[in-house]
C-alpha cells in the first residue's frame, strides 16, 4: 500500500474544476509524493486554494501545510458564501472589463486595467488590499494571490456570482462605471453646454466624476441600474 494514490474529493459545487473524466466520480486520483502537502494535491486536482472551504484528511479537519499519506482522501469543501467583502475593494482581471463596468454602476470599487500581467495584478492585488477576479486558475495558484474564481462566460452570470459570493451592500450610481471614481451632484448650469440636445430638458439630475470629469444624467442611468439591481434582490 505504500505507493497507494492520494484521493483529493470535492464539493459538488467544485466539480467543474475536475478533469471531465473525473467529474461523474467526483474526484481525483493523484500519485503519492511524500513532498506533496495537501494544499499541492488540492491545487493539482484543479482547485486553486482560493475556492477550498474546510479541508479534511482521512476524514479529520486539516490545514494546508499537512503531509498526506499513501491512500489518503482529502476532502476539499466550497468557500461558504457569502464571504467577506474585501477591505480594498476589487480588483478585475484585463477579460473582465464588462463586469468591472457593472459592479461600479452598483457603486462597488472595481478596478480594471486593459492591459495589467499576471504580475502586476498580483502586486496591486496585495498592495491594496484587494480581492482578485479572476477565471485563470494559474493566476490563482501563484503563492500569495488573495482572489475568487469568476464563474460563468456571460457578464450576467459572471455579476449574479460576484453578487452572491461577497454579498455586498450596493450604492447604485456612486460611481463612475468608465473610471471607478465617485460621483458628485453637480448643478444642471455647470455641465448645460456638455450635454446633447433633448438631455437638458429629459433629465435634471447630472453628475459628476471627481476623478475623470464624465457627466452622467440620471434618466437614462437610472433605468439600466434599476433593471440591474431588480435582477440581484
Ligand atoms: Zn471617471
């Protein structure tokens, strides 16, 4: 039994992360390494540590650094939502700019950059205090990176799991959604020559972002944010 297989077991809402031919099973089977420490089989079965939950070995709530043995069974739980909103804020990663976007116009603080590398998500990650969104798994395996997997390809569902994850209170249009800032009220007088014509006379609530200067009039915004929010209670 010595060179018995480390069994590494997962939640069902982990599944997705196996191999196909290991879904059905729930499971994955890894070759003893005596080096391994339960968070490396945990990470080589596909879950970043970023996504585990409670960890069991043989049945015995366990720790990361723990050393499986030949036969082992390690039980990997889900991240219990919601989970804590991070202190920073968010940060995306460059594919998730559609998101980024909808999380500000619900008020989050969603920073994005269109053109950041691994390593330079992971520092602004860490310096700020900031919870990383990503979908690459890799990035998520690098050693210090605090992040949440993003599950689904649409924005739709990639927001409905962002939202249910982190649960976190919203301040509907607070935000500028092109550059993050906070908005501020600004008279109609101020920003009257800004406007296409028919905006002044629609709508007569303006604001405006104290970081890039984008006016926003409320009509129009509003409608798209309470159609969002709406979808989210
Ligand atoms: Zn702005």
């Amino acid at each position: 039994m010595d060179d018995a297989p480390v069994t590494v077991r997962v939640a069902p809402e982990l599944v997705f992360l196996l191999r196909p031919r290991d879904r059905p099973a729930r499971e994955r089977r890894l070759g003893h390494d005596a080096d391994a420490t339960v968070g490396h089989v945990v990470q080589a079965a596909g879950v970043p540590l970023t996504e585990a939950g409670g960890l069991r070995l043989d049945g015995v709530p366990t720790v990361v650094g723990a050393r499986p043995g030949p036969g082992s069974v390690v039980a990997v739980a889900a991240v219990p939502r919601p989970q804590p909103v991070p202190r920073g804020g968010f940060l995306l990663d460059v594919g998730l700019g559609t998101l980024a976007r909808r999380l500000r116009l619900l008020g989050l603080d969603a920073a994005w950059s269109n053109d950041a590398d691994d390593a330079d998500l992971a520092a602004r990650a860490a310096a700020e205090e900031r919870v990383l969104l990503t979908q690459d798994r890799g990035l998520l395996m690098r050693r210090g990176v605090g992040g949440a997997l993003v599950r689904g390809s649409r924005p739709d569902d990639q927001l409905a799991d962002v939202l249910d994850r982190f649960a976190p209170s919203l301040a509907p249009l607070t935000r500028c959604t092109a550059c993050g800032g906070r908005l501020e009220a600004v008279p109609t007088a101020e920003v009257a020559d800004r406007l296409p014509p028919g905006t002044r006379r629609t709508f007569d609530e303006f604001s405006r972002c104290v970081a890039c200067a984008h006016v926003y009039w409320h009509g129009a915004h509003a409608r798209r944010i309470e159609a969002l929010v709406a979808r989210h209670r």
